[in-house]
C-alpha cells in the first residue's frame, strides 16, 4: 500500500468528515500504524500539498493540515461514490453506450490517462479505441472526460445488434474472473475480523483502503449481464456492515489520537 493512497484513505474517511485540521504527527502516526516509514510519510503529505489537495498551517512549531477546496471536492466525489458502491442496482433498459475514442501509440501518457478515466467511470474495452458501457446514463461524463483531455470521440446509443453475443462482449471488455477473485480475497480478509478497541482504527483504514480500489475494478453491470449469485454484492454487504460496525469506535480513536 503506497504512503500517498494511504493517505488519501485517512483524509477522507477522518479529516474530511470531521471538517477539521490533521496535525501532522497524528497523520505520521496513523499511517506508521499502516506500515509507513516516516520519510514515506512526508513525502505523500508534501506531494498532495504541491498537487493542491492539502494545505499547510503553522503554529508555532507544529504543523497541521487542512483540505483545500479541490482537495474536499475530490474526497467528496470518492467518497460517495466508495461508500455506496456494490449495493444499489437499478433495472437495466437494455440499451449500450459506445464511445469511439482514438489516441497515437506516440502519446502513452494521454492515452494512460483516457484508460483510466473512463475505467472509473465504469468503461470497458472490448477491442483497442472501443469504450462501452450499459449505463447510457454515463454518456456526459464521458464527453467531460473525452472533451477535458482533448480526444476526438464519437458516441453512439442503443440496444445490441444481432452479432456476436453480449456475453462474449462482456468477457473480452472486463475481466470479471479477476473481479470475483478480488471479492473473494477481501470477504476472506474482512468477513470474520473483530477488532479490539486500540485495533478498530487501523481496521478501517484498511478496509476503507482495500475497498477503494472496486470502483475501479467493478464496472457495476446490470444483474442481467452478470454470473449467477454474483459474489460482488456479498462483498458490498461485508463491507457496509463492517464500517457501519467500526464507524463511531474508529472516528473517536481517531479525534483522542
């Protein structure tokens, strides 16, 4: 687990709600609790400053660190996102939405940024320059995402034609197989864990942490286009009923720190 992701967990499971300032030896503390060397530490909190997420307050000699406007945007996005993640799945009206969006082999880093974009927003890609989803709902936040990174892309709206198969569309644009294997590491992780009181905040940074990274994995697909008895929405109930559990011991841990 990497100092910066860490971080962004504690910030957004703790300071963001709270509305108030980390100090920096409560964020150095919490994340030595995680496994990360001090230099590590500072590193991440001196890199979120310069990306504009964080901003530093002095007083006297301590130093403590509040979000910026940018920085409680971001969390706020993720996080309603994170929390709400797996378990509502509304009826699907059977229609697909295909983005067509090229860029140059010469441009890896445009092309690394498109990918994991529209990934989050729950893109697959079947073949190379093929992005489709069965949210057509999700058409103007991939135009936001096409426009804001200067890619020409076409779009195109409707339900499946008569070649090939939805299923094999499916497989070929998103590796479930992996997704449930994840699933199935986390429930094993997280499903029978009960910590003890000076435990409980380290437990929900880490599974706060390890479920963060399903929204991008899980493109939420409609009951429909799923295997039977889908492993992810046990996941989402383990998960939702663990922070509800760990929530209040953990945020007071968190304050007294």
């Amino acid at each position: 687990m990497s100092a910066r992701s860490l971080l962004m967990t504690v910030l957004g499971e703790f300071v963001l709600p709270s509305g108030e300032p980390a100090w920096t030896s409560d964020l150095l503390a919490v994340l030595n609790g995680s496994g990360v060397e001090e230099k590590s530490a500072r590193q991440a909190l001196s890199r979120m400053a310069a990306d504009g997420w964080i901003a530093a307050e002095r007083e006297g000699r301590r130093v403590r660190w509040r979000l910026t406007d940018q920085g409680r945007t971001m969390l706020s996005e993720g996080a309603q996102r994170i929390y709400s993640f797996g378990r509502e799945r509304t009826r699907w009206d059977g229609r697909w939405l295909t983005v067509l969006a090229t860029v140059p082999e010469s441009r890896r880093e445009l092309r690394h940024r498109l990918r994991t974009r529209l990934t989050w927003a729950g893109f697959g890609s079947p073949t190379p320059g093929v992005w489709v989803s069965p949210h057509a709902s999700r058409e103007a936040e991939a135009k936001q995402i096409v426009e804001g990174l200067g890619v020409d892309a076409f779009s195109f709206c409707g339900p499946y034609a008569g070649i090939g198969s939805e299923r094999t569309l499916v497989e070929q644009a998103w590796h479930l197989g992996e997704v449930a294997a994840g699933y199935e590491r986390f429930i094993a992780d997280f499903a029978g864990l009960r910590p003890g009181p000076d435990e409980v905040l380290q437990a929900q940074i880490r599974l706060v942490h390890e479920w963060r990274r399903f929204p991008m994995l899980d493109p939420q697909l409609p009951l429909e286009l799923l295997p039977p008895q889908w492993i992810g929405l046990r996941a989402a109930n383990v998960f939702a009923d663990l922070h509800r559990v760990w929530h209040a011991q953990a945020q007071e841990r968190w304050t007294y720190s």
